[in-house]
C-alpha cells in the first residue's frame, strides 16, 4: 500500500481512531507504542483471514492501543466487552471490594501484556501498590478538572497546570487520560479543553486557537 492511500485512509475519519474518537497523527502510522500519543495502525473492518479485501473500501484509521485491544472481537462480543468495562469502570472508581480486586488484575493484566511484546523483566513488583496509585490518580484527577471548570475557556499548559494545581506536571496526561484534549461538563455544556502545545508549535497556537472551545484537530496532527 503506498504513502496516498494510507493518507486516503486517514482522512476517512479526518484523523481520528475509529473506535474512541482519539486525534491520530498521520506521520505515526505503524508506531508500536501504545500510548494515546497519536500512534495509529490501518485496521481491516472485515479480516483478511475472514475474506475481506485489502483494498481501502474494507480499511479505517485506529490508534493503536484499540487496535490490539481489539484483536478479532466484533459485533456482540465486543459491545459485552463494553457494558462489562462499564460495570468495572464504576465499579473501580467507587473503589468497592470488586473494584480494588480489578484494579488488581488490570495492573497485573497490563504488566504481563507489557512482558509479552517488549520482553522486558517485571520491576518494582513489591513495592508498587494499584489500588492505592489509583486513588491517587482519582484525586489528582478531580483536583484537575475542578481547576479546569473555573476556567472554561482557557487553554493552559501542563506546565501551568502543575504550577496552580500543585499536581506533577510529569503526571498530567496520565490523570487526564488525555493525550491533548480534556472534555469537561460545565453548567450542563460539554467543553473542550486542549492542552497547549509544545514550545515549538507555541507561536502557532497562539495566533489562532487558543482558548476557544477546540473542534476538530489541534493544528500539529493536521500535518
Ligand atoms: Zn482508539
């Protein structure tokens, strides 16, 4: 498949994963790592194990992290998966005995996962505790958005972030499970937050997008 079609490809969704919606960055195609950094791999809406044809008609744009998650599932198997994350998900964020056991499993999920494909040896196996790292994250978390809701219409930095919240600037897409964009109720209207862009790209962001209410892509994953 040549460079035009997986730019073909890409534009279908206008730069999105066709699962969650992420922004995907059309140089990151075929980018293994699994991080919601804009990596993206060409999916097969029908499988070429099951005859379905290479040709664009039969491929969309997904980031990779969904693409492995995926695997063969479709259909009613992946919309149980769905509902049985949904059922986690709360269950995890109440921090119920089930959810502290899953927040369990989902670490040691997520550490065997990483050993498969790096082949990397298992670190810090005693001292880390998941349950007690994901009340932290959750706090971290409402501290930001609470700070974010204050200012509905401004764009900071992680740097600036940090600074007024007084949550590690190092950990501020992680909490917000965001690789740019954070989407905030506020008085009943969705908002969209971007986190501004890197030094480079500074000057650029700042003579049009910045601190309106972000649609569509942020300018650097248009390239
Ligand atoms: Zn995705």
């Amino acid at each position: 498949m040549a460079e035009k079609h997986f730019r073909e490809i890409w534009k279908k969704t206008n730069g999105h994963c066709h699962f969650c919606g992420d922004p995907i960055s059309l140089r990151k195609r075929g980018y293994r790592r699994q991080r919601a950094d804009g990596c993206w791999e060409v999916d097969h809406v029908t499988q070429r194990a099951k005859g379905g044809a290479t040709s664009i008609e039969n491929c969309l744009p997904a980031c990779t992290s969904c693409n492995r998650l995926r695997w063969h599932r479709k259909g009613a198997e992946l919309r149980e998966m769905l509902l049985l994350g949904m059922i986690a998900k709360r269950e995890m964020d109440r921090f119920t005995e089930t959810g502290n056991r899953l927040i369990a499993l989902h670490h040691q999920q997520s550490r065997q996962n990483k050993r498969r494909r790096t082949g990397a040896p298992l670190r810090g196996a005693k001292t880390f505790d998941p349950v007690l790292q994901a009340t932290i994250r959750k706090k971290e978390r409402d501290i930001l958005v609470c700070f974010l809701r204050t200012y509905p219409k401004q764009a900071f930095s992680p740097r600036q972030l940090s600074k007024r919240t007084g949550v590690p600037k190092s950990r501020i897409r992680r909490v917000l499970e965001t690789a740019r964009k954070v989407a905030v109720l506020h008085h009943g209207t969705r908002y969209e937050f971007q986190i501004r862009s890197p030094k480079r790209n500074r000057s650029r962001s700042q003579s049009g997008t910045l601190g309106e209410k972000v649609r569509g892509l942020p300018s650097e994953f248009a390239r």
